[in-house]
C-alpha cells in the first residue's frame, strides 16, 4: 500500500529526507534490486519481496476481477520477478500462466469444455426430425423419439457407433415401462434414426458416426467405414426401405 507525501510529511519526514529516498528508489530501480516504497526506505526497513505477499495484500477489486486461480497466479508472477534463479522463475511463470488460464474459464452447471462430449451433426437431427414428421407417429410419439435419440447419442461408446444404454437402461432413465421403450425404439429404428445389431441375446442401438460421435476426429473415418461395413450393409431394413426414410438412409450412407 503506497504513503502519500503528505501522510509521510505527517510523520515527520523533511523535503530533504524525501528527496534522498527518492534517489535512492531511482538507484535500485536501474540496478535491478527489490523495490521498495519511500516509506520503506524512510522507515529503514529491508524491501519485502513481492513473493512474500499474500491474497489479503490484493485489493478488493483485484480479487474481484481475478478470482481464486487468478489471484494464485498473480502471486505467483509477483514471485518470478523477484527470484534470484532464472530457471525457476521461468517455471514459476509457466504454472503462472496455466493458473490463469483456469481463471478465465468459467464452468458453469454444464461443462461444455468437460472431456468426452459427443457431438452431433445438425444434418442428422435434421433428418431425423423430417422423417418422423412425415410418419403416422402422434406428436407425443414423436416428442419421445427425439428425447430418446438425445439419450442414446448421450451414452455413445468412445470412438463407436454403438450406444453403451440398451433398451431396459433407456425406459429405465426415461422413467417410462419398458413396453413404451420398445414402440419408440421401434419408431426410431423405422425413419433410420438408429439401427439395432444383435450381439448374442442382446440387441446392441447403433447410431451412424456421421451424425453422432464421440471419441478423437482423426479415428472419425475409421468408425464410419467400419459402421457402413458392419451396420449399413448387413442391416435387414436396407433391403426393403420405405421412400419416406430416403434422405435419412442417404445421409446414413454418405
């Protein structure tokens, strides 16, 4: 905290005695060493170094604007300044920036940095939304398609095309009875939306890479031409498809 001239008149000290203390601020300054107040240097005492501050010493406006990682990474550039070792000021500015980086994001409720988000490609809702329009489901119907899509391409496995949730699991979190699962995923399974592999006694939902996927973007091709290879050209529905699914079946293809 800085002393104004008039408070350190107030204790006392001369024009002269100011003067000098100044000059001796300018000399360390072009040295290089620790600064030090006027109030320090009248008052005799050592300079403190800046890495002995505290998150107290801050102003309340910087700890408002910098938060808890912001003012870890202020004190910890404040230290870097002042440390004799080049190599470990140099460190300490590193984690200083990484600290406050934390600071500037801000994570709310939903995480959309968190890892292993899946993302989905406008095009496919699209079709899907378009496809189920024009079948004969009713709007409630419909409405619990598109709620049951969100929830499988929620639960993608990493870097697959297959959802980790089967029927029971989504009816389950869906809080609907396992029969009203087994209509929509039926419906969804019709407009292309999804399709079902059986794996023993357990049918697997599997949802083409091209519209939902989640793992690293360089394995993307990968899983799509192992899900046209395993999915799209085995799928019994492919033979026989209603015109009304052409453009989702198409895209699914692409």
């Amino acid at each position: 905290m800085s002393v104004s001239l008039k408070e350190l008149r107030r204790r006392g000290h001369s024009d002269e005695e100011i003067k000098m203390a100044r000059m001796i601020q300018d000399g360390a300054r072009r040295s290089g060493g620790a600064p030090r107040s006027l109030a320090q240097i009248l008052a005799g005492r050592p300079a403190r170094s800046p890495s002995e501050a505290s998150v107290e010493d801050l102003t309340p406006r910087q700890l408002r604007r910098q938060g808890s990682y912001g003012q870890a990474a202020l004190i910890a550039k404040q230290a870097a300044l002042s440390d004799s070792d080049h190599d470990r000021a140099d460190r300490a500015r590193f984690h200083a920036n990484a600290l406050a980086a934390l600071g500037r994001v801000r994570t709310g409720k939903y995480d959309l940095l968190g890892a292993g988000n899946v993302s989905i490609g406008n095009q496919y809702i699209d079709a899907v939304q378009a496809s189920l329009m024009e079948s004969a489901a009713t709007a409630p119907e419909r409405d619990a398609a598109l709620a049951t899509l969100l929830l499988i391409t929620r639960h993608l496995a990493w870097q697959d095309y297959t959802c980790t949730k089967v029927a029971a699991d989504l009816a389950e979190m869906r809080g609907v009875d396992k029969a009203h699962m087994a209509r929509t995923i039926a419906l969804l399974e019709s407009v292309g939306a999804i399709s079902r592999v059986k794996k023993g006694r357990t049918k697997i939902i599997a949802v083409t890479p091209e519209g939902a996927f989640r793992g690293k973007m360089d394995n993307h091709a990968e899983a799509v031409a192992r899900y046209s290879a395993e999915v799209v050209q085995l799928h019994p529905s492919n033979e026989a498809a209603d015109p009304r699914q052409t453009d989702l079946e198409d895209f699914t293809r692409s």
